[in-house]
C-alpha cells in the first residue's frame, strides 16, 4: 500500500511542482496520512523531500517549519536515522542558502563534509561548497578548484552508483568544475590579452635590452667601475628571473584551466544529456574562438568520437556555415578537419537534420541571372567546395536519399524563381509541368514537417511525412518578389502550406533567428515562472536552398502587420492610391 502511495505521490509531485499554491494542500494532506498510518520512517523522509520542494518553491517558512519538524522526529528515532538526519542537515544548509544567510550555509556544509558519512551524497556536499564559494567570491580559486570541485568529482567517480540520480549527479559535478575552470580561463586569458599585459611584456623587453648594455659595459669597464655594474645587473636579473616566473606560471595555469574545462564539458556530455544544452553552446564557442590551438582541437576530436552527433543538432547550421576546405600544410589534426568530421557525422547519423544545409551551401554561388543586388550576396567558395566534397563522401552513406533530397530543393528552387505577371498578384497560376510531374519522394521528408532528432539514429519507414508532390497550382502572393504559396502533399495526409520565397532576403540568417526563437522557448519552458505564464515565441520553419531562394512555413491564422496597425480597410485604400502594389507578410 506505502509503495502505490509513493508512486502517486511521485506522479503528484512531478506535474503540480511549479504550482505551489496548488502542490501545499497535498503536501499537508501526505504528511498527516503517514502520521495515521503510524509510518515514521516514511514521514521523516516525507518531511525532507517537502523542506526541498517548498525550498525550491520559494516557501521557505514552510521549508523550515518542515526541517524542524523533520528534526524532532529524527531525534526521537536514534542512530539508525543518522544518514537521514545529515540529509536533513544538508537541506537546512541549502534553505539558509537561499535565505541570504551564506556564511552560515558554508559553515554548515563544511561541518557536514567533515563530520558525516554521507556516501554517494558526499561529493554532493563538496560541489555544493565549492559553488556557494566561488559565487561569494569568498576564498582563493585555487583552492575552490582543487580542495572541493575537483575533489568532487573525484568522490562522484569514486561512486560507482549507476542508477539515474547517480548520473545526474555524477554529470552536475564535471558541469560545476568545468563552468568554473571555464571561467577561471577566459579571466586569465583576458588578463594576458589585456593593455596592462602587454605594457608589462614590453618593459620586460626594455629590461633585457638594458641589461645586455650594462653586461657590454661591465667587460670594458675599469675595475673601479666594475662593482656598481654587477649591483646593477644582479638586480636586473633578479626582477627578470621574477618576471619571467610569473608570465609562466600564468600561462601554465591559462592552459591547465582549458584542459580542465574541456575534460569536464566532455565528460558531462558522455555521462548524461542534463546540461547538454548549456555545454555544447559553451564547448563549441570554446572551439570557434580558438581554433588555432592544438589543446582545443584535439579535444574536440576526441568528443566528437565518444558524444553522440545528435548533441549537436541545436547548433548543425551554424557548425556548417563554418565549412571549408582544410589549409594546406596543415596536418591532420587541424581545425578544419574536426569540423569536417563532426559535420560528416551528424550528416551520416541524422540525414534528415542535415543534409539541407550541405545542400544549401554547395548552392552558395546559385543566384538567378535577374536577381536584383546580385553582388550583395557574398560567395564564399570555400565553402562551396568543402560542401560538394562532402556531399561526394556522404553519397557512400545516404546516395539515395541525397539524390531526391537534390530532385525536390531543385522544384523548390525553380518554384520560387517563377516568373510571375503583376496581374498574376493574389491570384492562383497553374504550376509547369517540370514541377508538377515530380511525384513520391518517399526518402525525402516534408521540409516543413516537424519531426524530432532519433537520439538511436535509426529512421524507419514512417517515422516522418514523406513527400508526395505539390498541388496543381500555387497562388502569386503580394510583395516586391512575388513569392508563391503551394500547397505539399504529405504522405500522412495533411497539406502542408508553404511559401517559396526569391529575393533579396538572405533565407540562411532567418533559418538561424528561428533557431535562435527555438533555444529562448526551451529557457522559457525551463524557468518556473515563464512556464506558468505560459510564455513562449511562435517558431516556424526556415529552408533555404541558395543565398537568395527557400521555403518558409506558411504560419495559419496569421494577422498581417499593415491589417494589424492601420485596419484592412485602411490597406485597401492605401494600395489603391498608390501607383505600385506592395504587401507585408
């Protein structure tokens, strides 16, 4: 009977945790329902969990009145509800925390990391004191970084524990140290990069050149004069040595931060997908602002061969506007080269979240004869070249589907590069032949169609909307390039609206801002508050195929701008007083 209450009581505590005015009622209901049930145990370990809920629902009253309740009966139950009694105590370090008491939850904590067994709990404890110590800034970073962040996930490795809550445990530790070996990195970098750095680096030049004058002098000295010259230059060499010792151990200390921070990123990504978000962002912007030094590089490497391709999805079209060719000269190991690798294997491991983008690349030069501002579009045959040699390689992997991947992009291409007549405007035209004949692209899905990354890498038949062909005609929308809305029909039945979109409009940027939309819905899901209030940003598709020409996912029951500011009304008399038509999607 206690483990069917627990179950639902689990159940309860999962959906209603971010409605606290909700969550309470059930809370008390619990607490006196084990207190009938006469079930101690069970009550104590009720009264914890609720201390850490309430905690976190910014209840603290009712958090601490939880604790000491949670105390009392701990003491009445003896040695054998020790380990609970220092969880306990654990919780209370955490509630004085995030009351603002946080020399007192320090103290605590350190009293718990040398006074209790705490087993697997214990490098918790130890990340908690490093963290709660570099954000109060209240101890040297040296000894944040090697006495508790370190050693916690060194007590987390320990643990060979491989249950859930172990590994998410285990990856918050290596998140921790790496977030803050990361930090130490860039503030040190900073400061060797800084104008003081460098006006030091330049005295220490001028120190050098003085001191080989005076050792030039010493050697044609008089012997009177010898004396003063070796005080001098003793003392020159002496700052010099001083000098020296310190631009090296600050340089040693720069390259032990990354390396530390690159372990714990790589780490944290291989053990479990709780931070990949906030790690991937970090440990490829890393790799994107120093892709001149080896440490990065081959650290990359070696993620790329041991974390799963799909990690990286979030960020595939920024990582592929990035391609090009490798340098020549360069070796192996070399920045191009690991992103060559890492694109070939999220190409081969996810198709479908891919390809697109090598295809849209390998079109980087495809702008149409009567493009106006042709010359504002930037080529970067590099790119161009890199994409069509990996497109060759992956042709050995996904052939097929590559090559009615090329067949549709080239309908959709040719669709929005239509000539159109200007009587043509908001009003249907019948679709060429070339475009309408193309039929069951059953490798090819809907491009629009919104199905998730398959972290097994296995895309079965069916498991997306195929594309089964366009209607018969498209309707020629308003605006300066005339883009079409069409019709595809998807194998699941559904029509899915699209726009076909030529012209001066860069599609490549708009893809990236939806991406962008796409990671603020995620933070805003995550966050207690925005997600009671429901917050989020409408996200629609973004395909481009060449600089100038894509397709962008008609968004149903839309408000156009002009209709939305001034009335429709207002934008019927407005067009018709004016000599040329224009509209605003």
């Amino acid at each position: 009977m206690l483990s069917r209450l627990n179950l639902d009581w689990s159940c309860i505590l999962e959906r209603a945790q971010s409605h606290m005015s909700l969550l309470e009622p059930f809370i008390a209901f619990r607490g006196v329902l084990l207190q009938i049930l006469n079930c101690r145990c069970c009550t104590a370990e009720h009264l914890l969990e609720s201390a850490s809920t309430l905690r976190k629902g910014s209840r603290y009253s009712q958090a601490a009145a939880a604790l000491h309740e949670f105390k009392f009966l701990c003491n009445g139950m003896g040695e054998g509800c020790s380990h609970l009694y220092f969880l306990g105590r654990l919780e209370e370090a955490k509630l004085l925390r995030a009351q603002g008491q946080h020399e007192m939850a320090i103290n605590l904590a350190k009293y718990i990391s040398q006074h209790c067994q705490l087993n697997g709990e214990v490098a918790d404890v130890y990340r908690l004191i490093g963290k709660w110590l570099a954000e109060t800034r209240s101890s040297n970073s040296r000894t944040i970084l090697e006495k508790y962040l370190k050693h916690a996930v060194t007590l987390a490795e320990d643990h060979k524990a491989t249950d859930k809550k172990s590994t998410i445990r285990r990856s918050q530790m290596h998140f921790h140290l790496a977030h803050y070996a990361d930090g130490l990195f860039r503030s040190y970098d900073e400061r060797l990069n800084s104008n003081e750095w460098q006006a030091a680096m330049r005295l220490r030049k001028h120190k050098t050149k003085e001191l080989e004058a005076l050792i030039r002098r010493l050697k044609s000295s008089p012997k009177v004069e010898k004396t003063d010259y070796s005080v001098k230059i003793q003392e020159l060499q002496k700052q010099l040595a001083m000098d020296k010792e310190e631009a090296e151990k600050l340089q040693e200390d720069t390259d032990n931060f990354l390396s530390t921070a690159l372990r714990g990123y790589k780490r944290c990504l291989v053990i479990g997908d709780k931070y990949d978000l906030r790690v991937v962002f970090q440990l490829v912007s890393l790799w994107f602002s120093l892709s001149s030094r080896q440490i990065v590089v081959n650290a990359m490497l070696s993620t790329i061969k041991e974390v799963q391709s799909c990690k990286f999805i979030p960020l595939v079209y920024q990582i592929a506007s990035r391609l090009s060719s490798p340098k020549d000269g360069q070796g192996p190991h070399n920045f191009q080269f690991a992103l060559v690798s890492l694109v070939k294997k999220m190409a081969i491991d996810h198709p479908y979240h891919t390809i697109f983008q090598l295809l849209a690349l390998a079109n980087g030069d495809r702008i149409k004869d009567k493009q106006r501002s042709r010359n504002s579009f930037v080529v970067d045959m590099d790119k161009k070249i890199a994409a069509e040699n990996l497109l060759k390689e992956l042709s050995s992997y996904h052939g097929a589907v590559i090559g009615q991947m090329k067949q549709m992009v080239e309908i959709y291409i040719k669709l929005a590069e239509l000539e159109t007549r200007k009587e043509d405007t908001n009003r249907k035209v019948n679709l060429p032949r070339e475009i309408r004949c193309v039929r069951q692209l059953e490798l090819v899905p809907v491009v629009t169609s919104n199905f998730p990354v398959d972290y097994s890498c296995q895309y079965h038949e069916g498991s997306f909307p195929h594309f089964k062909g366009l209607a018969e005609s498209a309707m020629v929308m308003n605006g300066i390039n005339a883009p079409k809305k069409v019709e595809c029909l998807g194998s699941d039945g559904h029509k899915y609206r699209q726009l076909a979109k030529s012209g001066n409009d860069d599609l490549r940027q708009d893809a990236v801002m939806e991406q962008f939309f796409g990671l603020v819905n995620i933070f805003l899901q995550n966050h207690r508050d925005t997600w009671k209030r429901r917050l989020r940003i409408r996200t629609y598709k973004v395909i481009p195929f060449t600089p100038s020409a894509g397709v962008i996912e008609w968004v149903n029951g839309h408000v156009p701008l002009g209709e939305y500011l001034i009335g429709r009304s207002g934008i019927l008399n407005s067009v018709q007083s004016s000599s040329s038509t224009f509209g605003i999607l």
